[in-house]
C-alpha cells in the first residue's frame, strides 16, 4: 500500500460537494404530541438548519490507495438497490447518488474506491480463503446478516469499536445495530445510510386502502398516529376484511383475506412488541429473558391471529394449486384479496403497478401502553459492513467508511424516498412518513441473527403444528441454549482487541 501523506490543515475541515438537488422529498410532519406516538427525528437531515453535521476526520490523503468492497451481484438477487458500486450516472435517482458520493469521497481523501462483485452466498468461502492466507483482497464485506456475524465470531473480523474514526453516535449510523448486535465492548458488524439494501430488508406491514375503505375499517395510518395500532386492533381488522366469498366454508385463492404471511411472522410480532429473546446488562452483556407473561401473552395473540384459518394464511398451510405460496399471494393481494400483508420493504417493487392504494405501516404494539412502534429486518437479506481482520490500514479504511457514511446521509439517504415515490413503491406522503419511522425503530435479535439460540423456530412450529405450546418448548430448550450463548460471549470477549 502506498504511503500515505497528511495534509496540514489552516481551516476547519469544508463539507464535500456533491450533486443530490433532485432529491427533495420533504422532511416528515409528525403527529401531535398527544398521539401516544413517538415519531423519530433522525432518519433524515433536518433541513431547517442550515449547519451541516460533519465527520470528526483529519485532514488527511492517501496517494491513490484503493479501498476495496466485497459486494452482492445485485443484479443476480433482483435487487433494486445498488448502494456501493456506480459506474457513472444514468439519470437514475439512487445510481448518481452513490456516483457522486464516491467520487466526492475519492477526490477529497485521494483514494480509489473498488467494488468486487461475487455471486450471493460465496461470501463465506471468499473471506475464509482470503484471511486463513493472510491477504486482504477485501478491505469492507458487504454481506447478509446470518453470514457476517457468522464470520466474525470465528474470528475473520475487526472489532469495530477499536477504530478510531468509526462514529457510532453520529447520525449516518444504525444506533439499533450498534445496541442489539454488540456483546460487551465488541462490535463486528455495522449499517447505516452508506448502505441501501438494508432499508429493503426491513419488515412492515403493507396493507390495501382501497380494501379497507370498502370495508369501512379504520385507516391504519390513524391508528398508528393515535398509538392505538395494536395486535388487537390489527386481528380484528383483518376478522372483518376476511371473507368466504365461494361460501363453501373452505378458504382458497378465490376467497378474501385478513393477512397474508408466513409462521416466522410471529417471532415478527414478537419483536415489534419491543420484545427480545435476549435482554442486556449494565456491561453489555446477553441473558435469555425467560418467558414472561407479557411475552406469552403477545405470543398468543399473534399465534391467534396467525391460525385463524378463516382470517390469515400462512405459507406452510397453503394449497394454492401453483405450487408458490408467495407467487399466490403476490396476485392475491394485487387482485384486493387480503388487506394485510407482513413482509420486507423490498416486496413493495412487486406492488408498484397495482392500480388500489396501498401503505405501509409498522409492526403492531402489543398494547397502547407501549410508547414506541418496532420493526425488524430479514436477516438473509439485510446487508452490512464488517471489516477483514487482516487489512493493513483499518485507519484508513475507518476514515473513508466514516466520510462515505456521512455523504451518504445528505445525499443517498435523501434519493432513497424520492426513489420509493418515483417508482410507486409508495403511494403517499403517509407511508413516506410510516417508513422512516420503520426505519428509526429496528430491533436486532442477536441470539436468533447469532444462531445462538432457537426460540424463533419454537415459536415458528406453533404456528405450523396450530399447538400454542410456548412454554413447555422454551424449557426443553433453554439448558442447551445457555450454553450456547454463553460459548458465544466467550469468543466475543476474546477477540475484543482483534
């Protein structure tokens, strides 16, 4: 790697340049504060100050060095997103964006910005041959949760709170990744607005307007305004959308739906409770939270609503005839069949030509006396960074992350909405303003995303064997987990100086 050379700096470090002028959707008008809602603030710049945030960076170039990701072929996943790798500009919202962004960051810190695509799920194989050899073809990976966190606890990563500047309380950072994913003082993984896949990966609720207007239900964007968007107010609104049109008393693709899902969707539920399998202490520190009475009995309301064969249908249930549930139920919910459905962000490119009105919202409270509304992301699709532990200069590597980052903030993350409106995505400001709250509000299970414990997949069989038996599974269970989890803190603390 070439040698690097500071640059004295006589005045305060200036903000980058970069051209994001299109990208002009307005900043969210949250509800009154009487709503029993907490709407966040900080998914977006506030554009009614004219300071811009700025990276505590030193003034500082690198001579050319290259900085190089290991990225996802986006266009082999379908991907709509392309957050790292830009070749030049097409005229399309995200693609300049990033453009811009990189060629801002090259040209301040005078480094070279390289992507290397390679096929989804080769990450695995690729990071493990490049490090056991003791190369760094790969500065940055950019992969799915499940693999990265995988790779680190065998010891392939950096621990990113020994880089110096990596700013985790600056805004352009996911806080709820920092919080939920961290053991001890041990952080492998990140995400944030440098990234745009991850937002695709998030799970809400999308719903049909149309449908519920027909049907004289409540609009759900209200309720989540009024805070009284609960688990009970969502089973009973999808009790009322359902029916049998044949009249058969059997329910099939001809018939009208409550919700369409799948059995994971309760562990989903579980979460957007503000609930976890694992709870920290003041050291940061993982313990199993037991089953509570609060949790068994969000539990069962989702199992309820989830088995209600007259109401909802699940994937593992579904006889649709074409031998693809989701591909059903993709035409069902396109045709006004089902008013809910609880997927990730990405499936709203499926709906971008549906002539109804639909919206996102995010996942239930399981009560009004809950403050705030919760999300969470599919794990096999949300992306982030994680550092080789081989890299030869993580400064600066840190530096041009950082500096990527907070471009990305002003610049990216504003394309991003515009991008969802542009291409029908969403249809309104409503869900614009429902998507950054989403987004504000993840929670990480890091025993289910750390393979450390099962409890997800107990909680998944209920639902597909329709035996509410929670309990009895969690204690079966619990002594091997345990043990589990504790091997797992183990191997955090000990690469925490890696």
């Amino acid at each position: 790697m070439k040698r690097r050379r500071i640059v004295c700096a006589i005045t305060a470090v200036v903000m980058l340049v970069a051209a994001f002028a299109a990208c002009t959707v307005d900043p969210a008008v949250p509800p009154d504060e009487t709503s029993g809602t907490s709407v966040p603030t900080d998914t977006q710049p506030d554009e009614s100050t004219s300071e811009r945030i700025m990276p505590d960076l030193p003034d500082i170039t690198y001579d050319g060095d290259e900085i190089s990701f290991l990225v996802w072929n986006f266009e082999e996943t379908g991907s709509f997103f392309n957050d790292i790798t830009s070749h030049g500009t097409d005229g399309t919202l995200i693609n300049d964006a990033t453009y811009n962004r990189n060629i801002a960051v090259e040209e301040k810190y005078k480094v070279k910005i390289k992507t290397y695509e390679q096929p989804r799920y080769s990450a695995n194989n690729i990071v493990t041959s490049d490090v056991n050899a003791g190369d760094c073809t790969y500065n940055v990976v950019v992969d799915q949760l499940d693999t990265n966190l995988n790779l680190a606890v065998q010891g392939y990563y950096m621990n990113l709170n020994n880089l110096d500047y990596l700013d985790f309380d600056k805004p352009w950072w996911d806080s709820g990744v920092v919080r939920d994913l961290s053991i001890g003082k041990t952080l492998f993984i990140a995400s944030g607005d440098i990234l745009i896949r991850d937002n695709g990966s998030t799970v809400s609720v999308i719903f049909n307007m149309d449908m519920a207007n027909d049907r004289k239900l409540e609009s759900p964007f209200d309720l989540v305004d009024s805070g009284a968007w609960t688990l009970d107010k969502m089973y009973e609104m999808a009790k009322g959308a359902a029916e049998d049109v044949g009249g058969d008393g059997v329910m099939d693709t001809n018939d009208r739906y409550g919700l369409l899902g799948e059995a994971l969707n309760i562990h989903m539920l579980y979460l957007g409770a503000g609930l976890c399998t694992v709870e920290r202490d003041s050291e940061n520190y993982l313990s199993y939270t037991g089953v509570t009475d609060q949790s068994h009995a969000v539990l069962e309301k989702a199992y309820s609503m989830l088995t209600d064969e007259f109401t909802s249908a699940m994937t593992e249930h579904w006889d649709g005839g074409s031998g693809s549930a989701w591909g059903d139920y993709n035409r069902m919910f396109i045709s006004n069949q089902s008013l809910f459905m609880i997927q990730a962000m990405e499936h709203l490119m499926i709906f971008k030509d549906m002539d109804s009105w639909h919206g996102i919202v995010p996942l239930p409270k399981a009560d009004e006396t809950q403050k705030d509304y919760y999300s969470t992301v599919n794990m096999y699709w949300f992306t982030n960074i994680a550092l080789e532990r081989t890299n030869l200069d993580p400064e600066m590597v840190s530096v041009i992350l950082e500096a990527m980052a907070a471009e990305s903030y002003y610049g990216l993350n504003k394309c991003y909405y515009d991008t969802l409106v542009e291409n029908r995505w969403l249809d309104d400001q409503d869900s614009v303003r429902m998507l950054k709250m989403i987004l504000a509000n993840r929670r990480f299970d890091m025993a289910v995303y750390g393979g450390i414990g099962d409890f997800h997949f107990y909680y998944k069989q209920t639902v597909i064997n329709r035996s509410f038996d929670i309990m009895s599974s969690y204690m079966a269970n619990l002594q091997s987990a345990e043990k589990k989890l504790s091997l797992y803190i183990k191997k955090y603390d000990e690469l925490q100086f890696q």
